[in-house]
C-alpha cells in the first residue's frame, strides 16, 4: 500500500513539473551582431537633385537583439552608430557629410537606435523604437523581416533579418537644400546576429 501511494505521489509531481515547465515559454535568446564576421550592413539611399539616387552606408557599428520566435513580441534590439564612418565612396562628400552642414561628427559622434515594441510574429512585423541622430531623438518604426536562423558551420546559432524606414531630414535637424526630392531618405538595415 505505502509503494503504491510513493508511486503514484512520484507521479504526481513528475506531472506537476511538466505541466508548470510547459505553462512558462522558453526564455529569449540574446545575439551580438556579427560585425567581425561583416555580416551586418546599415544602408541609406537618397534621392540626387531628382535625377539619381545616392548610396551610401556606415562602416562602424555595433548592437545586440534578442530573439525567440515563439514569443516574437519579446523581441528588442539595440544599434549603437560611428557617424564618422559613413562611406558614399567619395572622399569629398563624405567630409562634407560629416562637417556642419549634415551630420556634425565631432559634436554628435554617434547615432543609435533602441526598439520599444515589436508587433509582429515569427515572419516578420513592425519594431517600433526611439533613433537618435543628430542630437535629436524620435520615435520611428522599422519593417522587419525574420530571414532564418540556425546552426553555423562553426558551432555557434545565428539569426538574421532585414529591415527597412524612411525619415525626413529637417526632423532631425539637418535642413541642407538638396532639393525637394531629398526630404526623405531611406535606410536598410541587414542584422546577422551570434548566439550568446
């Protein structure tokens, strides 16, 4: 009789362990963004004289995400930006990007984003959060998309993304005249990130 009642008790709390383990989702997993391996990239695209489009990017940067994609809207990230580093592929616009009539480097060294929210599921969605360019900071969303994740061939776990938001210039204080086609610009981003 006494076996019997230890059983089944055995039993019970065995139940009892796996039915409160699967009531709790798994805890969100935290990423570096992979920039020693260069697998992330921030772009922008501007339109010039209305006529082209400019393309440029910024070289240094870092940041971290987390991610589980049973539990998507748990998902942050933050990006911290080297504004010194744009690269348009000439010298001389880029020393003009970064003197006083754009980005002002020397006074505002670095840009960053830091998500608030995110609503979307495990495909992708929108990530709302606070850019701070310039010396300003507003509220932005970006449109993601979850590209995949997965084992690397190097025994680490990785997960990627894209991501895309456009801005106006004079919101965050850079008013140069490039014409009214270059209000707006564009910015990519491409998150490839390594599992802590």
């Amino acid at each position: 009789m006494k076996q019997c009642i230890a059983s089944n008790l055995k039993k019970l709390s065995l139940g009892l362990l796996l039915t409160v383990g699967l009531s709790f989702p798994a805890a969100a997993a935290d990423y570096l963004v992979d920039i020693k391996g260069m697998h992330a990239f921030i772009q922008f695209r501007i339109i010039h004289l209305g006529y082209s489009v400019m393309v440029g990017r910024f070289n240094d940067f870092d940041g971290e995400f987390t991610w589980d994609k049973d539990n998507p809207s748990a998902s942050s990230i933050s990006i911290n930006i080297r504004t010194a580093s744009i690269d348009t592929n000439h010298a001389e616009r880029d020393k003009h990007l970064r003197g006083d009539d754009f980005l002002e480097v020397k006074k505002y060294p670095d840009a960053s984003f830091k998500s608030t929210r995110y609503r979307g599921d495990a495909r992708g969605g929108k990530m709302d959060g606070i850019l701070t360019l310039h010396g300003v900071s507003k509220p932005i969303t970006l449109d993601v998309k979850v590209i995949g994740e997965g084992d690397d061939p190097w025994g680490g776990y990785r997960a990627g993304f894209e991501a895309s938001t456009s801005i106006r210039r004079a919101d965050f204080g850079m008013e140069y005249n490039l014409g009214p086609a270059a209000e707006t610009m564009d910015f990519e981003l491409y998150i490839e990130g390594v599992r802590k």
